[in-house]
C-alpha cells in the first residue's frame, strides 16, 4: 500500500468549475446524472388531504408521466426553498423523461429567461402563422432595441398603467389615476433617477432582453420598497421635481401602507408593461400556446419549468394556457398539458393566481424538497454520500463523466485507479458507495455541509450552497493550497461557519494554540481541529496531519482538541461548574464573548463600553511621570488624551466608529485569549471575581504594553513634546531677553533662569519708555506668568494640584540648550499654552523701533542743556545758586519759588548715569532689527532720564526769562553782583555750549 503523499491533489481547478455546477441546468445530462444523489421528496396531497409520504424522484416522474390529467390540465408544483433542490428535481426530470411519439416535452431552463428564450421554447420548433407572427415580434429585442430603449419602453408603459388603473381601495385612490404614481414615473427628475445604472428598470430591461445571469441569486425581479424612489433627496433636489410630484413624494415618504400598496400596485402591472414594451401584444403567447395545444390535439405537452417566479413578462399569459382545459363542448379540442414546475412556497402562496393553484392542487399532488440536514429521514450517510459523488465527479473531470455516462451508463470510481487509494481512504474515509473524501474526512464533511445552509432555514440541506462552498471553493483553493502546504487554511469557509452558527472550539483550547503555536499557524490547526476533529471532540489520526504538512498535535479528552496540563484543565473545569450557577445576564454576557470570539459576532455595545472603560483606568492608573518628569495632569485633559470610547481603546467586532488615521492605545483583536480577558473582567465587574482567573495579570500586561502609547497621547495634548518644550523655551528666552531680565545667554543657569522667570509688571525706567512699549510690556508681562507654568509644569513635578517644587534639571538643560541656536528670531509656531505669551512677545518686539525713536528724543533734549563735558551736578548746583542769588533782584520768574527749590533739590537726586546708558543701548542698536534691537531695549536704562530733560528744559525757561525782562526793561537799575552775575554767566555758558554741540 502507497503512502499517501503530503500535499497530494487527484483534481485539478480548472475540472473543479467545469464539472461543480451550482445550476441545475448548467451541466449536461451525463454530469447531472452521474452526480445525481437520491432526494428525500416529501409528496402532499392537498386535494385529496393524503397524509404526507416521502416519495424517491423515479417515483415523481412516473406519478407524473401517468397520472390521468384533470380534463387535460395536470400541473405538478414542486417545492423548495432557494437552493433546495427543486430545479435540480426538474432538471433530472427532463433527463430521465422518455422521449416516444405523442409526447412533446418543453424544458424552460432559468439560465434562459428574456422573452426572445421563452416563447422560442413554448413554440417548440412550430410554424405557422400564428407561430412565425409571435416570433417575429420578439425577433428584435437585444438587437433592434436596445437597453436604453427597453428602460424608457418600460417605464412608459408602467405609468400608462398606472394612469389607467381605477381605484381599488382607499390606499391605492391616490396613487393611481392621472395625479397617482405615473406623475413619478413622467417627471423629469425621478424618471432619470429611476433610469440610472442598476436601477430595477435598468435591472428588468436587462433581463427582458438578455435573461437572468447565472450568478444571479433566484428572487424574481419585482417591485420592493427599496425600488421605490424613496431616495432621491440623498442625489437630487427634489425642488426641480414639478409641483404635483413633490406632494405625491412627500406623501409616499412618510406613509408605510402607502409604500407597500404601491409596491404591490406596480408589480401587478409589471408583466403588462413588460410585454407591451417588447411589442408582445396582450394574450399574444396564450394565443400562440393554445394554438400549439390545438396542432398537438390527441398527443399531450410535458412542460418543464425550473423556476416559475424567473419567466416574467409573459408568465400571465403563459399560467392562463397552461391551466385552460382541453376540452371545449364534450370534445377535446387542445392537447394535454402536464406540466412540472418549480417554485418557492412563498411564491406559489403569494404571487400566482388562485385560479391557478386551484387547478394545480386539485390536478396533482404537490412534491416538497425540504431535507432536513438533522431529520429523521435525513442520516448523516446521505449527506456523505451527495459530497462523496461530487468529489468524484470532480477528480474524473467533465469528459471522463460524458464519455463513461454515454457508454455505459455509470460514472466510473476515480479512487479506484489511484495507487494511493488505501492509504488514502484508511485515513480520509469513504461515502457508503466507495468514494473516497480526500482531503475531508467525515466529521469535515458534515461540518462543511452544515456551515453551508441557508441562515434563514438552517435545517434545511442546501444542495446549491454546499456544491458552491463546500466543494467547488473548497476544491478549487486546496488544488493550489495542498502544494504549498496551506491547506486547510485558518478560518474555512468561516463565513458561512459563522452565519451557520456552528459549535466552535473551546475558548480553553483556541486560546491553547494561540499561545503555543506561531501566528501563522494557530488558525490552520484550529481549523483542523474543529472541522477534521469534530469540533475538538474527536482524534484526528496523524496521517490527516502528514499529509497536510502539519506535525501532529495531542487531540484531546473529550472536551477539547489539545492538551492541557492537568491542574489547568481541573481548574477550567472547577470555573466552569462554578459559572453554571451565575445570574442568566452574566451567562449570557460571557456566551457574548464566547460567539464574539468564535463566531464573529458582533459584542454588544453596553459591553463593549464596560470593557473599554475597564482597560483605560487600567492603563491610566500605571502611568507614572517619572520619565518625563512632568507635572500629573489634570482629569480633563487625561479625558482629552485618552477618552472613554474606541480611540482610545478599541475591541474588534464591536461597533466603532474611528476615523482614519486614529490609532487607539491599545486594539484588542479577535482572539481566545483575549476572549478569556474579556470573560474575566465581566466577571470582576459583576462581583464574581473568583472565577475571572489570571483576568488581572493579562490585563496589567495588556496596560503596561499601551503605557507608553497613553503617556505620548497625554504629552501630546499638554504638548509637552521635545519638539515644543524647545520652541516654548525659545519663546520665554527671547521673552527675558526683551524684557531685561538677563542679558547673556552664554551659561546654561541663564537660560534657565530665563525660562523660570515669572514676569514683573512693574519696571523702574518705565517713565523712559514710549507708551506704546509699556503698554506691550504690560500686555507680555500678563501672558508670561501662565505660560511659564505651564512650562514647569511639563519639565518638574508637584505634589497634587499645587505648584512645581523639583525640575528635571537634565531634560531642562538640554531643551533650553537646544533652544538657545534658535534665538534669532520668534518661533512660529509654539504650543498652545504658550501661543498667547508668543504673540504679545511679537507685539512687544514691533514696537522696539518707537521705544529708539523715544530714547533719541530724550537724548537729544538732555544733550542741547547738558553736554558731554559738563557735570549734571555742576549743572544742578549753578541752576541752585542762580536761583538763590536772583530771587532778591526778581529775576527767578516762577510763581512758587518754594517749590523750585524743592524741585532742584529733586533733580540734585535724578540719577544722571541713565543718560550714558541710553546712548550706549542706542549706539548697539544701531543697524539692529527685529529681536537683536529688541534684546538691545531689554535691560533697564535711563530710568531718570525724562525726568532730567524736563528739569533742565524748566531751568532753561525761567533763567531765560528773568534775564531778558532785566535786560529789555531800560528803567530798571539793576545791580547784579558779582556773585549772581557769576552763577548766571555759567549757566548761559552750559546753555550755550549744549548748543553749540548740537
């Protein structure tokens, strides 16, 4: 016996979708019968009140085929949900139908449903001229008309209905007739959005002229709510709609019944307006059947239709001439007709004439293909079985299948030329008939097939939807997979898995193999598991393993499918009993978690909300300011950084709205360990913390990864980032540095005195400034102080919510040294707490030009009484003397010479050292400009300096004056000695050498 080889393939992709059909009618005769596994038919006998009997498919048609009609009508419905298998019944029907003389068998497949298809197939190769008149009206749909046209053909046409229609009830009074529906339907506006790309009309045109896509699911193309022109608001301005059409609009929108009384007044004009648009006159097909039936009189029809609901257009006409009796006054006049026809239950309650049920149920029984995949009628061999004959069909390919089905009847057994065939089959298995299920064993089998039901009817096998995922996607990936040793992938056929609701692996073992195992290879071994090992309940043999490329793994106990050590699994177990007893809300929490984990289910928001809650205090109580020291934020702007909701904590599979470009601090994916974490903490926030585990261990290592992430989100919000704790610096240095409050940047304790300094409103040379640079010393000065705690703030640390008492003196040091190569000009851009400081910053460096303009002119008055060579205390002490010696001979002219006195005695005081040092701060800023001349104004100078100047310029006024009213006035006998005439000769001498010097 050979040994199976690992990643071995006995099919090829391409055999794979030439052979897999997913249509009844897409294979040929020799596939479909070599594929063709025994149905479980279920015949009811409505007529005759029959108690239900299940019936095999041979004996459908021959009840069919023998029964006597009801005066030449027998119309047999068969059954079934979408995918059930009832085309598939019609189908094989067709193929095992005996051809003889008298019977004529018409087959209207659903892959050939526009118009042209159908009434092609109902004339049955017939001529005539009734015949040839039919045909050559639908002789030019698809090619003398087109989709466009067809579109606005049918639109037309369903608005002529609408506005013909009389009222049939208080629902439907307003939306028929002339102000009713067909306004919508001629309107501009709508009919271009009812005309747009993919719309229903554009949808029915299509299928009118071309018939229904094979990919195309099996709902008739009618009228839903959702075809309604509800949504026009959301593309178009509903105020270029005519007047008329927007009341109408506004009604519909709002009124549900009217909604759905128009969906039903629409789709009951819709096979007229169909027909009329393609030039098919009303009762032009029942017309051309009936004259069929009445050539064929004394044979009989066997009319095969796969799908009822999918021939629209003509379906009216044609369910009329099916259900017409044969005979006409005692005498056959139309040859029978027995017709077998596929149709959903819905359909055939809801949509199609009770007149024509009626017929149906009193002709014939009716024959229901529903197998429930759990049944009683239903064994898991059967279902093997369908697999086990498409696995075949697939290794044999399409060629090998017709070949063999033509000459001799039977599909031959691939696995019965495979050297490897007992290898194979001892380790896969194989169906009751011998086919071998490689690469799926039987437990895999049965799950693929129960993954791939329909979610609204789970119990019910779905041929269709086991052929399209089970085998041909499953089939068609392992050819490609098995080489590279990728098969089974993780996660097959997890969609349907998911929306099937099958059991998964328990959290214990999921969460097992994604600790042992790498990333890659976890999902795979899961799949193995819960597929080939029965959902973790079954060994798998190591064979399975080898020839997947996989090392084998210990598959379980019974409860799981790997191993676990046995305090761990005593422990699993211990919490398992205990959280039988928990209240059902927390039960059902935890199973949340459990699907949410397994199935991909969506976790519940309130849930979703604790956890998320949970996990950031979580990560918030481990973040410490140590590094970087910083002052601890306040719970408004943690709430900023780290918010309570999905950016800052986001769960996979719960509803999150995050935007692009948001990365949360912590992403808790998918997975059973973090399932487990989950659980856990609903337990702790529900007061069963006994039973959470090592809940708070994982989630102190989940918030001690995402620290790091919490404390860049908080520093970016206080911006306390290196980037703009240096441009703050910058902003406070220059700051010092305008404001006089250091002068050298050389050492690095300057700077960072300079970034410390709080501000001082008050300045003692403010009498020397110009208004303008006070009033924006002022204006910095009020802005300073707040921004420089903020600076502390994000460079020390402080004890609760008081002020900063210990700083970072290393980080400190290398921002304020980064800062200092920036000092040449004002940083543009700074953070927030410091943009107001910033900009009054700028403002007080625009006015440095007018604070030089003032100092000039304060300068320039000083020096024309008080040049470089004279005392301004030899100057005071002549202006003293003078005004001593004159004031007997009356030429100190001032009103208070009591106050002169005290004002020389003042300006003895004035510091006069000021006027020096202005000149030396204006001869610097020469050439300077922007912050080199503000830095130039910074330090205190000439703070007596207006002071100075007033008092000389005073001086000068009342020596001036006495002088010339002694001198103009030619009676006065004035005797000046030699001791006044002294004080005021010098005086005029200083007045006039500050001239000179100008």
């Amino acid at each position: 016996m050979s040994t199976l080889p690992i990643g071995f393939t006995c099919w090829q992709a391409e055999s794979v979708a030439a052979t897999i059909p997913t249509e009844a009618a897409t294979p040929s005769d020799q596939v479909l019968l070599a594929t063709h596994s025994p149905l479980r038919i279920r015949r009811e006998g409505a007529a005759t009140r029959k108690q239900a009997e299940f019936v095999s498919e041979h004996e459908v048609v021959q009840e069919f085929l023998t029964s006597t009609p009801n005066a030449g009508v027998l119309i047999a419905p068969v059954l079934g949900e979408s995918g059930a298998g009832k085309s598939h019944l019609v189908r094989w029907a067709h193929a095992n139908i005996p051809r003889i003389d008298g019977r004529h068998v018409i087959y209207l497949q659903k892959t050939q449903t526009s118009l042209r298809d159908v009434v092609e197939q109902l004339l049955n190769g017939r001529t005539g001229p009734a015949f040839d008149e039919i045909r050559r009206q639908v002789s030019g749909l698809g090619t003398a008309i087109s989709i466009e046209e067809m579109e606005r053909k049918i639109l037309a046409e369903l608005a002529e209905a609408l506005r013909a229609r009389e009222p049939q009830g208080f629902l439907d009074k307003p939306l028929v007739g002339e102000r009713g529906l067909a306004l919508l339907f001629l309107d501009p506006l709508f009919r271009e959005h009812l005309l747009r790309p993919g719309s229903f009309i554009n949808r029915r045109a299509v299928h009118a002229l071309n018939g229904r896509d094979p990919d195309e699911p099996d709902v008739p193309l009618e009228f839903t709510v959702d075809e309604l022109p509800l949504d026009i608001t959301d593309v178009a301005n509903l105020a270029d709609a005519s007047k008329a059409a927007q009341n109408l609009f506004r009604q519909v929108v709002v009124n549900t019944d009217m909604q759905l009384e128009a969906v039903r007044i629409l789709n009951d004009s819709l096979d007229l307006a169909v027909m009329k648009a393609a030039n098919l006159g009303v009762g032009n097909v029942n017309r051309a059947f009936m004259k069929l039936r009445e050539e064929l009189v004394g044979d009989e029809i066997v009319l095969l239709i796969e799908d009822v609901a999918l021939i629209q257009g003509v379906r009216r006409d044609l369910l009329d001439a099916i259900h017409e009796s044969s005979i006409v006054q005692g005498q056959e006049k139309y040859a029978a007709v027995r017709t077998l026809l596929a149709v959903t239950p819905s359909y055939y309650r809801e949509n199609l004439p009770e007149t024509f049920r009626t017929r149906a149920e009193a002709s014939s029984p009716s024959y229901v293909v529903d197998v429930q995949i759990d049944g009683a009628k239903t064994s898991d061999a059967d279902l093997v079985d369908f697999v086990g004959r498409y696995l075949n069909a697939a290794r044999l390919g399409k060629d090998v299948l017709e070949a063999e089905m033509s000459a001799n009847k039977a599909a031959p057994n691939a696995c019965d030329a495979c050297p490897f065939s007992d290898s194979c089959h001892s380790t896969f298995g194989t169906s009751e008939a011998g086919h071998g299920l490689y690469p799926y064993n039987e437990p895999a089998v049965l799950r693929a097939v129960r993954a791939c039901v329909d979610p609204d009817n789970p119990q019910l096998f779905s041929p269709r939807r086991v052929l399209a995922g089970a085998i041909r996607e499953v089939l068609m990936d392992a050819a490609g997979q098995l080489p590279r040793g990728d098969f089974p992938p993780g996660r097959l056929l997890g969609e349907r898995t998911r929306n099937a609701g099958l059991q998964a692996l328990p959290l214990a073992a999921r969460q097992r193999l994604e600790e042992d195992y790498p990333k890659d290879l976890a999902p795979r071994l899961e799949s193995m598991l819960a597929f080939w090992g029965r959902a973790g309940t079954r060994p798998i043999p190591d064979a399975v393993f080898a020839t997947f490329g996989l090392d084998p793994i210990a598959s379980g106990d019974g409860s799981d499918g790997v191993e676990e050590p046995e305090s761990s699994v005593r422990d699993e177990e211990s919490r398992r009993a205990k959280a039988d007893g928990l209240p059902k809300s927390v039960q059902r929490q935890l199973e949340a978690i459990e699907e949410w984990s397994a199935k991909d289910k969506t976790l519940p928001q309130d849930m979703a909300r604790m956890i998320r809650s949970f996990v950031r205090e979580a990560v918030l109580a481990r973040v410490e300011w140590f590094d970087p020291v910083i002052k601890s934020p306040d719970a408004d702007t943690v709430k900023r950084a780290v918010p309570d909701n999905a950016r800052s904590i986001s769960i996979e599979g719960a509803q999150e709205g995050i935007g692009q470009g948001v990365e949360p601090i912590v992403r808790l994916k998918r997975t059973a360990r973090n399932a487990v974490l989950l659980q856990g903490l609903i337990l702790i926030q529900s007061g069963f913390a006994e039973l959470s585990g090592d809940a708070l261990a994982r989630l102190d290592a989940v918030a001690v990864d995402a620290v790091p992430a919490a404390r860049a989100r908080i520093l970016a919000t206080l911006e306390y980032d290196e980037a703009g704790m240096v441009e703050a610096a910058r902003s406070l240095i220059i700051g010092a540095l305008a404001c006089g409050h250091i002068v050298s940047t050389a050492r690095d304790v300057d700077l960072i005195r300079a970034v410390a300094w709080r501000g001082d409103m008050a300045r003692e040379d403010a009498a020397a400034r110009h208004p303008q640079w006070v009033d924006s010393h002022r204006g910095y000065m009020a802005e300073r102080g707040a921004a420089v705690e903020r600076f502390l703030g994000g460079i020390g640390a402080a004890q609760g919510a008081g002020g900063v008492h210990a700083l970072d003196s290393v980080r400190l040091t290398k921002i304020v040294k980064a800062a200092r190569a920036q000092l040449d000009e004002l940083p543009s851009a700074v953070p927030v707490w410091c943009a107001d400081a910033n900009r009054k910053l700028a403002i007080l460096v625009q006015v440095a030009p007018a604070q030089i303009s003032f100092w000039a002119d304060l300068v320039q008055r000083v020096r024309r009484l008080l040049p470089e060579s004279e005392s301004y205390i030899d100057t005071v002490d002549a202006v003293v003397l003078a005004a001593r010696e004159g004031q007997a001979q009356g030429l100190v002219k001032v009103k208070d010479l009591a106050a002169l006195e005290q004002a020389n005695e003042a300006a003895r005081r004035l510091d006069a050292r000021g006027v020096p040092e202005v000149e030396k701060a204006l001869a610097g800023a020469s050439g300077q400009r922007g912050v080199a001349l503000a830095r130039q104004l910074g330090p205190s100078a000439g703070k007596d300096l207006k002071l100075i100047a007033e008092y000389l310029e005073e001086s000068e006024r009342w020596v001036e004056s006495g002088i010339s009213d002694a001198e103009i006035d030619p009676g006065a006998k004035i005797d000046i000695d030699e001791a006044i005439d002294s004080q005021v000769t010098r005086w005029l001498n200083i007045i006039s050498n500050g001239a000179d010097n100008e």
